[in-house]
C-alpha cells in the first residue's frame, strides 16, 4: 500500500464518519478487550485508523452520539480528542 493509497483510505473514512476521538497505539489488555466488546455492538457505525503522524489511534464515528459514548467510557483526562 503506497503513501498516496494511506491517504485517500483516511480522507473516506474522515468523511464518511466525521466525529472522532484518539487513542493511544497501546492502550492496557482489559482496556483494548473492553473497547473491543463495545465496538462489535455498533458495527458499521465506526471506522478507524492509525495516524502514525500523532501516533494514536483515530475511531471514527458517523453519530456524534456514539463518539460521545465511546469518549465517555474509553478517554482519560490527557487522550485528544480530535474536532
């Protein structure tokens, strides 16, 4: 997958599923197990991808409200979160 492939993948996403909060690439077991049980109930209404520039990981929601939720349960106090 070149550069360009990288880009134009994350600028769909970006657009398909506006309202996003970041991670970062290593987040603790029981954290990534629980976040994993909590995104399988809404699939199709998230997407995601590593922003290797910011190192995090970017979840992408297509409803505000699931982004809310997600950052409610899943962002400590110094995790961005992306607008």
């Amino acid at each position: 997958m070149t550069d360009e492939d990288r880009k134009r993948i994350a600028a769909r996403i970006d657009r398909e599923f506006p309202h996003q909060v970041l991670l970062p690439l290593k987040l603790d077991a029981d954290i990534e197990e629980d976040l994993i049980w909590w995104l399988d109930r809404r699939i199709g209404r998230w997407d995601m991808y590593v922003d290797l520039n910011q190192r995090f990981i970017r979840y992408c929601f297509h409803d505000e409200k699931d982004a809310a939720a997600f950052k409610l349960r899943f962002v400590a106090g110094t995790v961005k979160v992306a607008s």
